[in-house]
C-alpha cells in the first residue's frame, strides 16, 4: 500500500513539474480528489522525496498566486456567455 501511495506521489509532482497543472487539473487527470492530491504532494512526497517536493512547491506556489486571475477570467466568461444567450 505505502509503496503505491509513494509512487503515486512522485507521479503527481513530476506532472505537476512538466505541465504546470493546477492541483484541480493533477486530480482530474489521475481520477482523484483534490484533497488527497494536496495531502500527496504536501505531507507524503516531503517524506520520499525531497529534492522532487521542492521543485513541485514551486509550481504550486506560483499556481497559487496566479488563483485570482483565473479566478477573474472564469467569472468574465461566464458574464459574456450570458450576454451572448
């Protein structure tokens, strides 16, 4: 069990790493919850990996600060699709 857990950790983050993949976007793609991909990446990959868990805190962080701007992007399209209709 632990093994797969670890191995499962190491993929989410080197995604994370490659793509740029928001936490919400590494769960879809692996068929899991947010949750269980924060708690992966946040407390289990510290533990087997650290070198892996620094680089991918990174992508996160940077993810993290970008939030708003998504955030605002989506509501903006939201508005104009029901202007559209």
């Amino acid at each position: 069990m632990a093994d797969t857990i670890e191995k499962r950790a190491c993929e989410l983050a080197v995604y994370i790493i490659e793509t740029g993949a928001t936490v919400r976007a590494a769960a879809k793609r692996f068929g899991i919850s947010k949750s269980t991909v924060h708690k992966d990446l946040s407390q289990r990959l510290p533990q087997y990996n650290k070198s892996l868990y620094y680089q991918v805190r990174c992508v996160l962080d940077e993810n993290k600060a970008q939030r708003h701007i998504r955030g605002g992007i989506a509501t903006q399209r939201k508005y104009k699709e029901r202007i559209i209709k």
